[in-house]
C-alpha cells in the first residue's frame, strides 16, 4: 500500500510524491521536508544576492530552482526544453537608453526619454509595469476607484498597438487594461463606463478631458501619466492640444498633491524627439526628473546650442569664418573647425594660425601629435584666450573632446547623423535643465555654400526646429530643391492624403508620393459635375473612400461581358502559362471570375502574387492556382472600377485615419447599393462626390433623398466637416493651368524670335567685388534702387537643380549671369562682347550678403 502526497490534479490523474511503501525509505520524508525548509529558508535570505544565483546559460536536462507560486515554495525541477520567444514581441536586447532609462522607470522617478527606440512601446513598458504592479499592492489603502496609470497616446492607432501588447502580456490579469476612445458626441463620454478594477487605462488627450469632465471622480488616484509619442502630442493642432495637455497636466498635479499615499506621482515622457514644449513640462511639473538623450543632435537641442548660418561662396569661405572667430573673447573659448579634407585642415590652420597665437591642427598624416594636441587642449585657459583646433571629421571620432564651447562646420556635415556627432563635441557645456543653471553659450556655426546643395536640406530640417535665424536666400534654394524632388515624383501615383482631405498629413518630404496635379495623368474622362450612378461594389479600408462602377441606362456591355465569362469558364479554365507583370488574367474568388491585372510576380507559380481587379477596384495577393489566361475578346472593355470619394469630411481629434467603428458603420450602408450622387470633381479615375442615396418610391416616379452619407458619418462622433477640402484641389488644379498657360506663352514667344529677357519679370544680378545684390524689374525700368532682397525665380515649368562650382562665376565677366538668361545676351537682351561671354547655370544661385 502506497501513501501520496497529492500535488497536482488533473481530470483522469493526479501527480504526487510517494510518502510511505513499496520503493519508499522511511527517512526520506524527513529529508525531504529538511530539504525544502533549507531551499526556502536558503532563497527568502534577503541578503543574497540573487543575481549571481542565476545560471549564465540554461541547458536542457539539467535540474534548477524554480519558486512554485501555487505552493508558494521553492522547487526542484529539471529543465526539458528551452523556449527562445524574442521574436514575437521583436524586442531582443537592450538599447543604450534602455540601460539608462530602465532602472529610473522602474523605481518611479520623473523620467523623459529621447531616443529612435522608443517607436516600439516596450522600450519603456517593461520597468514601468513592474512599478506599477508593486505601486498597485497600496490601492487598497484609497478610498477612490479608477485607474492608477494613465498612457497617452497621439492617436488610436498608436493606442490600439499598446493596448494589444499589453493584452498579450500577463499583466492583463492584475492590472486589467482598457482601452477607451470617445468621440465628439454629446453623451457619448457620460455613457462610457469604466470597469473598477481598471487600473490602466490607455487613451488619447482628447478622450481623457472629456471623460474628465464627466467622470472625474474615476481618476483622483492617477498616479503614473506616460505621453507616449509626446513630440506628436504637442504638435498636431497646437491650440487646441495644447488647452487638452493643459488641462491633463493640471488634474495630474492636483490629484497627485492633494492625497496623502505611499506611491509618490510619475510622470514618464517618451519621444524620439526634443521639443520646446518638453523643457515647460520638466519645469512646471517634474521635479528631479531623470532626462536620457541618445540622439547627439537631439541632445544639443536640449543643451541650448545657438546655431548660426552664415551663407558664402566656396571661393570666399575662410574669410568668413575668420570673421566667425572672437579672438579675444571676455570668457575663456575653446574653439573646434571641423573640415572634410586633410588640404582643408592646411588652408585653414594657415589663415588661422596668422591671427591667432593658440591654434592646432591634427588630421590622418598627424596621428602621432595627438596626445600632444589634447595635452595642449586640456591646459586651464583665463579670459582673452581662444584655443582653436583644426581637425578633420574622421579625427574628431578619436579625440574624444566634450568641452568645447565654439563648433564651425567648415566642411559642411553631409546628414543629420554627422551633424549631431559634432555637436556632442560641446556635450559637457550643455544646459542642465535639472540643475537650472545657465551655462556660457554655446555656438555651432554653419558655413553652407554652392558646394553643398545637395545636404542642405536634410539639415535645415533640423535648423528649422531650432531658434536660428534661416536667411530668406538659403529658405529660398531649400524650396526650389523640394519642388524639384516633387518634380521626379511625376511618376507616382496622387497621394492618397491630398485626394481625401485636400492636404498630406505626413511631411511631403518624406512621403513619396506626388503633391502637385499633372495635365496627363490626371486627366479624367468622369464628369466632373452632375447627377451619376454608382453601385458601390467594394467598399475600401477607409471611411470616405470606396470603389464602385458607374451604371448607364443604355450601356449593357460589361453586363454581357460577365455573363459570357462566366459561361466560357463554365466549360473550360486554361491556366495561365506564364505571368507577366501589366498583363491581365482571370482570378478565380469563390465561384466568381475577375478581370484582374498583375502587379507583382514572383519566381514560381507556388506563391502568392499581387493583383489589382480592374472591375472591383480592390488589389490583393492572390494564389498563383488561382489565375488563369483571359481571352482577348474579355480584354477590350477598360476597367469599371472608379474611385469615389466623399468630399468635405475628415477624421475628429486630428486623427489621419478613419477609426474602424466609422468604417463599419458606413460599410454596411452603402456597400451594395446603387447610390445617385452629385459630382464636383474628377481626376485620372478618382470623382469627388457629395453623396446621397436616394429612394425611388414604389409605383411613382418621385424620388427621395433617404440619407446623406456625409451626414451619417458626422453622425458616429468620430469626424468634423472640412470645408476647404474642395477649395484645396482647385486651388492646385489653378496652379497647374497657370504653369501650363506661361509655358504656352514662352514657347509661343519664342516661336516668334523674342528674347528670353523680354518674358522674365525679375533677374539678379551679384557684383563679385562687392557680393552686393541688385535686384532689376521689369526691362526699361532700370532705374529702379537696388533691394536686400534676393529671390532668383526658376522659369515655369523647370525645376530647380544644382549649381555646378566651375560654371557659377566666370572671372571674366562682370557680372553673375542668373539662371534662365542665354549666354550669349546681358540683362537687358543685348548680346555680349568679346570676353564677356558667361556661362549659364543650371540652377539658383547661392551667396551671402
């Protein structure tokens, strides 16, 4: 007879130890409750140091000590296998500012955050919830309910995604997270409930100050606030989100100062970017915060580095930064010239070192002087003394210098990334926003010249984020590179943006998509005004834009065509022998065939390959058993798919994407229906519409107007109307008739032997021996007193590019010659004489004033 100690159950079994018979010893129950007394006795010391308690490496069929929490004791147990789950959650190790940030979160400090890392949530999730988990043992002690934290995210999407990380993890089962988004309705926040045993809410700024205002009783125990994104969380719509941050940050002090608890507040504030906004916030509501910067530039911003530009000509470029120097300042500098050449490094120390008595100089050929020059560097200096060092990019890396107060760029950094490697050199001068003291001002001087146009613009991105002053001229040529980058996008499509709401909610920099109307490819054969039919045959991803085919009372064809397909592979499918990319095909959806057109292949018939159906308008990744050859009898019809969109509409709360409740609820009215609505603009295969349904009433020839669609979507809370959506594209359909209306008068002009000259309005002329500016009218006005002003228009119709340095200046000319004037005439139309031929640019001119 056996005697167990049950240990575990299950249905049809149970796991125990053997206590007494067959196989047992008498003294092994005494040993082994000896055995776990000492292991429990052992591992609740809590003056061991766990952590050189942990193995270094698991290996299977080893035996460890686990904590069993249903016996809450600890246990012997044999590892049989080892699970690696670091590709799910796609976060393996730790970042640089994981390793500082981590162990400030997690013991409840004020924390903010700057780093590329922080776009995954986990970045700063981890420490926090084992914070809050152990902060959550003292909500007992309250006397409120509702949430303790609160994460603030810019937008429902952003929300959404940590509300799913945080369901997948197992802090779903203490802290049970909930994800609330309210719209605009006017009851639709005092109908919202929240669960008592919430002790986390993930929500938007606009969601939370209206649940504020009616339920603001729920949140008087809110002791931790993340701004998740925060960069964005100040800047969309700056007015109104910042009343909505406003009102949080107040509710948040006076919660946290009013009740006496053991969980002091947190305020944790994650961004990959500083904002001015974040140095208020440190000030006003985070006493003693812990700040952790990784990005190098993003660090000089914090740090209060001045940046200063000053633009010239690559002839005359030490000149100017001689005249940058101060050398003999009131407070001790130490000044660094950065250069991108060993010759540089030469011309420079040269000029520098004729004015100045403290000057050095390293670069690859000089490797052996370096403890020399930092020795030399390092030395004490007193008022009056300006220790210049010239160095190259590469040499800097080596020098480890973090005490200079001068930066001078004359090598101009070719990315962002290079730029903030140069401003660290200032690191240890940086303004302490924790300490609140005023540190000697610091300079970063940029010398942009002809030579550079084509790294300009990823800088000035970042100079426009500082309290630089930007001459007009370097604003100027930044605009005439963008509209050329615009002008290379000629073949993308429209973006998807400017169709819905009349402007890119992205940075048109960076998406790559075309902003500007094309007289061909949007060229539209829909009406553009007018009563149309519609049947809403697949409704798209979004809220005001879904695919239909347009109905004709007498047009049958397509009608016919579906029917004759629908017999043809009735009796036959021919597979497609091979698959070519712009080719069309049949794919087969159910018992359905569509024409469809592909647009990716791949190397085999055994994977998926990408399909847009022509006569449905959706694209998708098919199998390639799916597609088979389409006759060419099925092919002469064009596509019947059309886009429609709904015109005048746009998401609520500064979202750029509808939320899927207003998808759906739209989705199930109009999918399926025959829909006459009101054309008001079309472009390539895309008609704006103010939409309705209408109903015809049975037995009568009189229609009603069943619903308005724009209406029912103001009607979900979620959206706002958008007046200037239609004024937006006209405004840019204009613009392309006026450019294509002065390219017609030019060549027109041409055509009949007039000179270039007569059809500028504006030209500038650039004096070399004095770099003065004079800015002409129109030809026989030259009377006209010179301006500051320095604006080199770029023709219609031609983009702006970049300058070569050997054509910018020809010695022998008197003058600049400016872009869009023939060489062989002068700034009147005249032609020139003998040695005074120019060549012309290709580009704008740069040059300081």
């Amino acid at each position: 007879m056996l005697q167990i100690c049950p240990q575990r159950f299950y249905p049809s079994c149970l796991w125990g130890r053997v206590v007494w018979g067959p196989g047992g010893v008498a003294g092994t129950k005494d040993h082994y409750d000896t055995l776990q007394a000492q292991m429990n006795l052992f591992y609740h010391d809590v003056t061991q140091d766990l952590s050189r308690l942990k193995p270094a490496l698991l290996e299977e069929g080893q035996a460890y000590v686990v904590y069993w929490a249903v016996k809450k004791s600890w246990c012997r147990a044999v590892m049989e296998s080892v699970i690696i789950d670091s590709i799910s959650c796609q976060y393996c190790t730790l970042s640089p500012a994981d390793r500082y940030s981590w162990p400030a979160v997690a013991r409840g400090y004020n924390t903010v955050i700057i780093s590329h890392n922080t776009e995954q949530p986990l970045s700063y999730l981890a420490p926090l919830l084992s914070h809050i988990q152990l902060n959550s043992v003292f909500t007992s002690f309250t006397s409120s309910l509702g949430p303790i934290a609160v994460l603030l995210c810019p937008g429902w999407e952003r929300a959404q995604m940590v509300y799913d990380m945080l369901e997948e993890s197992k802090v779903s089962q203490t802290l049970h997270p909930v994800i609330i988004l309210v719209g605009i309705g006017k009851n639709e926040a005092k109908a919202v409930k929240i669960p008592k045993n919430c002790l986390l809410l993930v929500t938007t700024p606009f969601t939370l100050v209206r649940l504020l205002s009616c339920h603001c009783f729920m949140f008087l125990r809110v002791y931790h606030l993340v701004l998740d994104k925060a960069e964005e969380l100040f800047a969309l719509e700056p007015v109104t989100l910042s009343f909505q941050m406003d009102t949080i940050l107040q509710h948040f002090q006076k919660v946290t100062c009013s009740e006496e608890t053991f969980c002091p507040k947190q305020l944790v504030v994650v961004a990959k970017r500083w904002t001015n906004h974040m140095e208020t916030l440190i000030g006003s509501h985070m006493p003693s915060p812990y700040i952790i910067i990784s990005v190098p530039e993003e660090a000089a911003l914090y740090g209060n580095v001045q940046q200063v530009i000053l633009m010239t000509l690559e002839s005359n470029k030490i000149q100017v930064l001689l005249g940058a120097l101060d050398f003999s300042p009131a407070v001790g500098q130490k000044s660094l010239i950065v250069t991108n050449s060993v010759q540089e490094v030469e011309d420079v120390f040269k000029a520098v070192s004729n004015k100045s008595a403290f000057c050095l100089k390293t670069h690859e050929g000089l490797t052996h002087q370096f403890d020399f020059v930092m020795e030399q560097w390092r030395k004490e200096i007193g008022p009056g003394t300006n220790v210049i060092l010239v160095t190259t990019n590469d040499c800097l890396k080596c020098l480890g210098i973090k005490d200079a107060t001068c930066l001078i760029h004359h090598g101009f950094p070719t990315s962002p990334k290079v730029f903030g490697s140069r401003l660290f050199c200032m690191a240890e001068n940086f303004r302490n926003l924790c300490e609140g003291s005023n540190s000697q001002v610091l300079r970063s001087v940029l010398l942009p010249s002809e030579r550079n146009a084509s790294h300009i613009v990823g800088v000035l991105r970042y100079l426009k984020r500082t309290n630089a002053l930007l001459p007009p001229e370097l604003l100027a040529f930044a605009q005439g590179v963008h509209a050329a980058r615009e002008d290379q996008k000629m073949d993308r499509p429209l973006c998807s943006y400017l169709k819905r709401f009349g402007f890119c909610s992205k940075d048109s920099g960076v998406c790559p998509d075309r902003h500007q109307f094309h007289c061909q490819l949007d060229k539209s054969v829909l009406p553009a005004s007018g009563v149309i039919e519609v049947r809403i045959i697949w409704f798209y991803y979004n809220t005001s834009v879904f695919f239909g085919r347009m109905v004709k009372k007498d047009d049958k064809c397509f009608d016919i065509m579906a029917s004759e397909m629908v017999s043809y592979y009735a009796d036959k499918k021919p597979g497609a022998k091979e698959l070519l990319e712009g080719c069309l095909y049949a794919v087969q959806e159910d018992e359905v065939f569509h024409r469809s057109d592909l647009r990716r292949d791949n190397e085999t018939l055994f994977f998926t390959v990408l399909v847009v159906f022509i006569d449905v308008g959706k694209e998708d990744e098919v199998k390639s058993h799916q597609i088979f050859q389409l006759p060419e009898q099925f092919q002469s019809l064009p596509g019947q798919a059309i886009e429609v969109i709904i015109c005048r509409v746009k998401p609520a709360d500064a979202e750029i994407n509808w939320h899927p409740k207003v998808t759906r609820t739209i989705s199930q009215k109009v999918r399926g229906l025959q829909h006459q609505a009101r054309a008001v603009l079309s472009l390539g295969n895309t008609v704006f519409v103010d939409p309705m349904v209408i109903t015809k009433v049975p037995g009568m020839k009189t229609f009603i107007n069943e619903y308005n669609v724009q209406s029912e979507i103001l009607n979900t809370g979620m959206a706002i109307s958008n007046p200037d959506h239609l004024d937006l594209l006209r405004e840019l359909c204009e613009k392309v008739c006026d450019q294509k209306s002065q390219l017609d008068i030019q060549t027109a002009s041409r055509q009949r032997g007039t000179n270039t000259a007569e059809l500028m309005q504006r030209f500038v002329i650039i004096h070399p021996s004095s770099t003065a500016y004079v800015l002409l009218g129109h030809r026989g006005n030259r009377s006209r007193p010179p301006s500051p002003q320095l604006h080199s228009p770029v023709p219609p119709g031609r983009s702006q590019g970049v300058p070569k340095p050997e054509s910018m200046h020809n010695p022998s000319s008197r003058f600049w010659v400016c872009p869009g004037v023939p060489s062989h005439l002068d700034m009147t139309g005249k032609p020139l004489k003998g040695g005074d031929q120019a060549s012309t640019p290709e580009a704008n001119l740069l040059a300081t004033k």
